[in-house]
C-alpha cells in the first residue's frame, strides 16, 4: 500500500500561515473516506476542518490538539486505499 502524509493546506490569503490544533476526529487504525473530517484547526479569525484528502486507514498522528502547525506541516499518515 501506498502511504500518504497530509499536510495542513494553504489558509487562505487573510489567515496567515499558522493553526492550531482544537479537536482530532481520527485515531490510528481508523478508516477515512475521502472528505472525512481530520482535524479541527483554530487560526486568531477562523476554526475549519481539514478532510481527508483520500480513502484510507490513518496509520499515524503527527499532531496533538493544543498543537500549532505550520502550512504544509504534516498531520498523519495514511495507508491509501
């Protein structure tokens, strides 16, 4: 299987370029579909959720709510379906 490390997408022109973390909806060994909720992530102007940007089994956490993650930081790791 293919493996697939998710990365926190752009924010937007006006968000800048850092989140953190306020809820993580999956854990290890979960199936995703694509489009699933991931993360919840809180910016000083907004709170959004980031999907699953593909089928699969999350194979690892790399974030922790209460983290603050940069754009293009990873947040798992997906087995691809």
């Amino acid at each position: 299987m293919a493996e697939m490390i998710v990365p926190l997408p752009s924010l937007g022109d006006d968000a800048g370029d850092k989140a953190s973390v306020s809820f993580v909806y999956v854990k290890p060994g979960d199936a995703v579909e694509e489009g699933a909720d991931l993360v919840e992530m809180v910016t000083d102007k907004a709170t959004f959720n980031v999907p699953c940007p593909a089928a699969g089994t999350v194979t690892k956490l790399l974030v922790s709510e209460g983290d603050e993650v940069s754009v293009g930081g990873p947040l798992c790791v997906l087995n691809l379906a």
